[in-house]
C-alpha cells in the first residue's frame, strides 16, 4: 500500500475520489469529545469581591460546561457557598440570584466539566474552601492508600465516584500545613493538579501544577488581589498583571499583597493547546498572547506550504469559527489571499457546539449555528483552516454542505499537527479510546495494529505513511486538498523555549 500511494501528492484528490469516500468503522461508536479543562478565579480585598468573583467564573465560561460554583467569606458571616448545573444555562442566568446573598471581603468560584465544586472542608487545619483544575489518573490508587492508611470514606456522588477535589482536600490534610499538604498533592497526584484554597482568614493560597499545565496569574487593583486561569478576566474588572506562579509555585495572598510558600520548580510543561485552541484569544500565558500566536501560526504554515508545494489557486481563505478564525487571518495575510467568512456562526441561544450531552443534538446544534454566506460559497475555491481535526464528523457535514452549495473546491489546513493520543494530563475528554480519533483511526484502517508503532512517521507529512495519512483522510473527508501544520511549525509560533511546552498529544512524548 505504502509503494502506492508513494508517488501520489496528497494535495491532488480528484472530484471522483471525494465520491468514492468510505466510512471507518467505530466512527460514530464514539460518544464524547470535549475540550475542556475547567478554570478558576479568587479575589482577596479590603472591599466586598462578591461582584468581582461572579464576573471573573463568568470570563472563564469558554473552559467547562458541566458545573459550576462560587465560595465567598466574610469574618461576620463565615463561608457562603453556592453550586449550579450550567450544562444549558449560561453562568451569569445561574448565579445572578446569588449575588444578593453573598457578602464578603474573599472568593474563590470555578467552572467545571468534572465534579461539583468548590467545596468546603472541615479539618484539622481548620475549615478551608478548596477549588481544583486538573486530572488525577491514579485516583483510585490514591483512595485506597487514604483507606489503608486511615481507615475513613469519602462521599461518594451518584456514580459512586470520588469527588476529585475532596480526594485533593484528603491528600492536604494527610499534612501538618497547607503548604506541606500542596507539596503532598503534587508529589501524589499523576496527571496534573492546579488549585486555589481560601483559609478562614481569608487569604487565598494559590498553587500551580507541579509540571506548570496550566497557568495562575495574579491580579491587581487598588483594594486587593486575585488569582486567575485567564489574564483577561481581571483585566476587564480593572486589575492588572503584577505576576505568573512558575510550575509547582505556592503563593499566599491576601488584600495587601503575596508572597511565595514555596519556590517554583526549574522544568515546566505547559500545554500547547492553549494556544491553539482553548485560551481566549485576550489571554497571554508565559508572555505569549493566543491570538498573536494564532495570527503567527497561520502565517507559518502559509510560508511553509508556499515553499514546498505551492499555496493553490484560491478566492478566499476562511477560518472554522471561532478559533479557526486568526489562524486563517494569519495564512490569509502570508499567502496574499484574500481572507473570507463564508460562515457566520450563531450563537445567542446555543453558545457551544458540544453543550447537549447526546453526540448527535450535538452535531444537530453545529450544524444548525453556521450560516452560510452563499455568495462566498458558489463557484468559489475556498481554503478553509481550523484549530484542529479530531474526530472529524462535524467537518465532514461542513464540506458536504459547501459542494451541496456550489463551491469549486474545499481545501483544509489543520492548526496543529495530527492528534495521536488522549491527553492524559488535562481533562480534556470524557473519551477513553485513542480509536476515537481520526488520524487513528486511519492508521488502524491503513496498516492495522503494526501501523500503531510507527506514528511518529504518520504525523510527519514528509514521511511516507505521512503521506498515506493525509491522502486517505483527505478521501474520507471530501477535501480537494489536507495539510496539518507540523509540530516544528506550531512551537516556532508559540514562541517560547520548546523544552517548556507540552506537546504529548501530538507525539506522546512526556
């Protein structure tokens, strides 16, 4: 097979081989894929925060979509606490009746796509809050080493699973101090464990992943600090950035300032897709804004395509809204193209494609919010990017549409390269199997289980099963032409030491 398609460029698919697309089995076996992590915000002040918290888990709303919580404190009233279900109502319509009861001078709130949260613990270091963003994959491991060890239980919820922060609180109290407690969750917890705890001070102690997944900035303004996953958050309630916790950092802060508990660690691996994907286009992580990075990430695939085989023959270059959108502007621009909106997304009333729990009112949903532009569309060769190419069933009805409405030809541009593998240090996906993913899949499908010890050679285009990658995705999906940005390409426009960023999901290299 490989002799084959050896001499065959992957940029040329006929309009006959698109028709003679097959379907790979298992490919709608697989019920969830969701790109979500979760994120959090905490204020400390010498005025109430209660508006400040609401607003700033509000700005983090992109990042869950299952749960999501508020805790505020005050010395007069003690812990307020409030938990809502935000799978098909915004934050802001959940919590908005809350507000009128919280009061205090402290707050800590998250949303998440995992467990209810953030909880309130009682122990012997006193009664802490406690918020969590991460995945611990040896989490029953853990549990029955606490039974061993102390003979106690947990709470189980209606799964009869461990509600994940309140295994983090177990783990803290196992501790003499909530530093020494940290230190003990990072040290345990395989996978990764970002958390903001609020103390009966009041103070909020901030600690990043051991490895720096996922970032913690801290806030300021006039009256007091917070603590935030996304920069824009406290940005746009008149804070400013004052500082970044480098990985495994423990920082106390309080309204007058913070201060560092325990020093940060030398070797970091913050995730790539914070970048690509998921970090709001506003946000800067580790000095490197998502949407610069965007604009540049198109720009180098455009440069690179244009050196090895030539930019096609195009009327527009469009981005897959929203996060598709800046890279095309920046392949747009590079490749001197005209940049397009063949599709407008909708979205006042289904924000998020993956929302509805069921795969297939999902897919119904995105289908539904992209309105066509026909006078884009007909007649036109488009070049489409988009953030990434996972599964690849709601593309697929996006480029059957576009030839159902009369366009000349559908390029795709992939902004990072193949995805190989589950992450298995973010909570990405409640997917179990890697065969849920296409290039998988097309691995599987071209040279079975063998095929599976060479994919460092399929995720390389320049490679001979590169090749076969591309070309047999490119059929399956109806593409006149694929290419994925390569991981060389990606981490340039990152722009930061290479060392420092995760890319395990393309490569599995840890």
């Amino acid at each position: 097979i490989f002799t084959f398609f050896f001499f065959i460029n992957p940029l040329l698919i006929t309009r006959t081989s698109r028709q003679a697309a097959y379907t790979f089995e298992g490919r709608n076996n697989a019920r969830f894929w969701r790109f979500s992590v979760g994120g959090y915000f905490g204020a400390v002040s010498h005025r109430d925060v209660s508006l400040d918290v609401f607003f700033g888990v509000d700005y983090h709303s992109h990042l869950g979509t299952k749960r999501a919580g508020m805790i505020i404190f005050s010395k007069e009233r003690g812990f307020q606490r409030q938990i809502h279900n935000v799978e098909n109502t915004p934050f802001r319509t959940k919590f908005e009746k809350d507000l009128a009861t919280f009061e205090g001078t402290s707050g800590i709130g998250c949303i998440s796509d995992s467990d209810p949260q953030p909880l309130l613990v009682r122990s012997h270091l006193g009664v802490f809050a406690l918020t969590t963003c991460g995945v611990i994959n040896n989490a029953d491991a853990l549990i029955e080493e606490y039974f061993a060890d102390h003979g106690n239980q947990f709470m189980a919820m209606s799964s009869g699973k461990v509600n994940e922060t309140e295994l983090v609180a177990a783990l803290i109290n196992q501790e003499d101090d909530f530093v020494s407690g940290i230190k003990h969750v990072q040290e345990k917890v395989e996978g990764s464990m970002t958390l903001l705890l609020m103390t009966e001070e009041g103070n909020i102690i901030a600690a990043r992943d051991r490895l720096g997944r996922l970032p913690v900035l801290i806030g300021k303004n006039h009256e007091g600090y917070c603590a935030s996953f996304e920069s824009f958050a406290y940005q746009k309630i008149d804070y400013e950035t004052v500082y970044e916790l480098g990985p495994a950092e423990i920082v106390n802060i309080t309204a007058d300032g913070y201060e560092t508990l325990a020093p940060a660690g030398e070797e970091m691996k913050i995730c790539a897709f914070l970048w690509t994907y998921y970090g709001y286009p506003t946000s800067t992580y580790e000095g490197m804004n998502v949407e610069v990075m965007r604009y540049r990430n198109g720009a180098v695939m455009a440069r690179d395509e244009a050196e090895q085989v030539g930019i096609p023959e195009l009327d527009y270059v469009a981005g897959i809204p929203d996060s598709g959108t800046p890279h095309a502007i920046g392949y747009s621009t590079e490749s001197k193209t005209a940049f397009g909106r063949p599709f407008i997304k909708y979205t006042p009333t289904w924000q998020r494609s993956f929302m509805p729990e069921n795969q297939d009112v999902r897919n119904k949903v995105a289908k539904l919010k992209q309105i066509s532009v026909p006078e884009l569309i007909k007649d036109k060769e488009l070049l489409f990017v988009d953030d990434s190419i996972v599964r690849g069933t709601q593309l697929r009805e996006t480029v059957e549409f576009l030839y159902g409405s009369g366009a000349k030809a559908v390029h795709m541009r992939s902004a990072c390269p193949p995805i190989m593998f589950n992450c298995k240090y973010l909570n990405f996906s409640s997917s179990k199997s890697e065969m849920d993913l296409i290039a998988r899949r097309v691995v599987q499908q071209l040279e079975g289980d063998e095929g599976q010890q060479h994919l460092e050679e399929y995720a390389d285009a320049s490679t001979e099963r590169g090749k076969c990658l591309l070309k047999t995705i490119c059929e399956d999906m109806g593409f006149d032409s694929l290419r994925y940005q390569s991981l060389e390409g990606m981490i340039e426009a990152i722009g930061i030491d290479p060392s420092k960023i995760c890319t395990y999901c393309w490569n599995g290299k840890e």
